[in-house]
C-alpha cells in the first residue's frame, strides 16, 4: 500500500504486550463503560461500542452529534488517565512533540459490528497523525482517498498491528467492512478492541 502519510506496522505490539494493553483496559473500562453512541440527527445507534481513556473522549449522540469531552457520557466521571504505556507507542511512531489528549477505545462484538466510510475531522490539531492499534479479531480495514468517491483498498488489520495516518493522509475516508469472528484467542470474550489516539487541540 503506498499512501503518502498512512503506514502499516504489521506485528508492531508483540502477544506479551497485547496481554499487557489488554489488561490495563479492563481496568478503564471498569471506570467507564462501553456505552453505545448514537448517529447524529437519527438517533440510529452504532454497531460498534466505544469508550475513552485521557484528557478527552469522543462521543456521538442524536442531540449534538460528534464532539470531544472531557467526561464519560453516563458516568459523568472524568475519563481515565491514558495509559502510559500509549504515550511510548505514540512517541515512537510518531515523534509528534505533543502528547495525544484522546485514547478511543471501539469494541467490535456481537451481530456484523462495521464502522462506515468515515473521515476523522473533529480534531484542531491536523499536523498530529493518528495512530491506531489492532486487538483481538483480524479487521477488514477499508482505506480510501481524500473523497468518498475516490478508489478504496482493502487491508487486513490483525492483533498487534499499527498504522498510522499523517499528513497527506490524515483526512482520507477510512472505515472496518467486517470483523473475522475467531481469528484471535486474545479476548476471552472474542471480538475486537480498536484504539486510536488523537491529538485534538493545537
Ligand atoms: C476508526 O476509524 O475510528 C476505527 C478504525 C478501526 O477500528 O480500526
Ligand atoms: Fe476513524
């Protein structure tokens, strides 16, 4: 795949580092839950549960739509503290001189969760990249260009995985087609768990 700006780490955490991450996000969502965002104006609820770690989280709902806060949408709590062990992964991927404010956590479990064609444009920072982790079930990972017409490719994304999206790729249309049911014995409980973290003010 060559897309200025998109760079796939394949096999980037090793099973012993997953474990790791895996276990530290038990305990965040302990604190805060997975809850279920709504699409905006129709209140259609998303296939895929999610939750955040630091500073600031994303959520969705039918009244205001997509936006970064900074407290859990039915706990009211503050969000965790992002782990530091993301903090490393973000430095060494990426060498931004901020730190990430935002770590989403998407849980793809139960009936054919997918995440549609989508740009990730809530952020001030754009000179930031994203850095997004693979745990669990292997992802069919649609990328795309710049707009939604533009042509498509498909990417296995598999437990331990990593890319990044920066500069000339940091607003192209991305989106999950499907998850492989039982291809990872990572979660006991099956499924899989995306984090992507973002920096969101400048
Ligand atoms: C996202 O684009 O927000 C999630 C991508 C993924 O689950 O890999
Ligand atoms: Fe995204």
């Amino acid at each position: 795949m060559n897309i200025h700006g998109f760079d796939f780490h394949t096999g980037y955490l090793d099973r012993k580092a997953q474990e790791e991450l895996v276990d530290c996000l038990r305990q965040i969502v302990q604190k805060a839950p997975f809850f279920r965002p709504q699409m905006p104006r129709t209140g259609k609820p998303f296939s895929v549960e999610m939750t955040s770690a630091g500073p600031l989280g994303w959520v969705c709902d039918k009244r205001n739509g997509y936006r970064y806060q900074n407290f859990h949408p039915a706990t009211e709590n503050p969000w965790p503290p992002m782990p530091g062990v993301l903090l490393s992964v973000w430095q060494d991927l990426t060498g931004y001189d901020k730190l990430p404010e935002c770590c989403l956590i998407n849980l793809y479990r139960g009936e054919k969760p997918k995440m549609g064609l989508h740009r990730d444009q809530d952020e001030h920072d754009l000179d930031a990249p994203v850095v997004s982790i693979s745990l669990g079930d292997t992802a069919v990972f649609r990328m795309g260009g710049k707009n939604r017409s533009d042509p498509t490719r498909s990417i296995k994304l598999n437990s331990g995985d990593a890319v990044t999206f920066g500069g000339d790729a940091r607003l192209n249309y991305h989106g999950i087609d499907r998850i492989i049911t039982n291809s990872s014995t990572l979660l006991r409980e099956g499924g899989r768990i995306n984090l992507t973290l973002r920096r969101v003010n400048l």
